[in-house]
C-alpha cells in the first residue's frame, strides 16, 4: 500500500507541471488586416534569440543597444508603408506617422496601434518595446511634432518596412 502511493505521487505533479508549460501567454493587439486580434506572446531563451536574430539586431533589440545615428536603413525613408518588428514581426509603425529628424533615427510621431507596444521607465527616459516579443525598439520623447508632440526614436535594426 504505503508503495503504491509513493508511486503515484511523482506521476501526478509530473502531469501537472506539463499543463502549466502548455498554456502560453497571449495579449491582444491590432493586426492592420483583421483587427484586434490575440497572439501568443513570445518568449526565447538568450540562446534561441542569439541563433534567431543577427548580432547587431540581438545586442539592441535584447541587450537594449543603440544604433549608430544617420546609419539605419530607415532614417531618411519618406514613403509610404507599414514597419514591422524585426524580431517576431508585428505591425508597429506607419510610414504616414513617420517624419524626418535631425536625431539620426527613424522618428515617428505614434505608433501604428497603441496595443502593439509597450512603454517602461528606463531611467530619466521612456524605453518602447514591442509587446508581443518584448524586444527593444527605441526610446520616446516629448520633442516631436503636432498632434502628439511626441517623437518615437526607434532604431532602424528593430523594424523591418513591408508595403
Ligand atoms: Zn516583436
């Protein structure tokens, strides 16, 4: 008797476990196809992100590093189009909310969908990630144009331009 029991014992919150891992995070946000949808969040190892992104776009999108000024693939961009995240390849920029800065960085001044990404305390500044891989895209400021007057200072490393 006393046996069995202690048989059963490591089976049961073996099973437990495993329901635990299966239920995946989620979190809506705004697909500029259909909506407001819900997608699974995602979460890598360092090692998974390291093989899955090149080492520059790694060191700033999960080390939080910053691009060279005027040396992006988007700074001087002027058209039209829809920039997504690099990393796992959300919606978050419109090239009809982009503008031209003098800071060296592709500027925007909102984001595609305030769902799609997410703001946090980085010091004296705000940091802005990507809600659905957390990866980091740049930093926002309160120095940009009418109507926000805010200035979304992302790195070109972090977007990827669809159209
Ligand atoms: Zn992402």
């Amino acid at each position: 008797m006393k046996r069995r029991a202690w048989l059963l014992l490591p089976l049961a919150s073996c099973a437990k476990r495993e329901a635990f891992v299966a239920v995946a995070e989620t979190v809506r946000i705004v697909d500029i196809d259909r909506g407001m949808v819900t997608v699974d969040k995602i979460a890598k190892t360092k090692a998974e992100w390291r093989q899955a992104l090149s080492p520059t776009r790694y060191w700033v999108m999960r080390e939080a590093g910053t691009e060279q000024p005027f040396t992006g693939e988007y700074d001087k961009y002027e058209g039209p189009g829809v920039f997504r995240c690099a990393a796992c390849g959300i919606a978050l920029f419109s090239g009809d909310h982009k503008f031209i800065s003098s800071s060296g960085w592709p500027s925007f001044w909102q984001p595609l969908a305030p769902q799609n990404i997410l703001k946090r305390q980085d010091g004296d500044r705000t940091e802005v990630l990507c809600i659905r891989c957390e990866g980091h895209l740049g930093h926002v400021f309160d120095d940009g144009p009418q109507p926000t007057g805010l200035r979304y200072c992302i790195n070109s490393i972090a977007l990827k331009l669809t159209k």
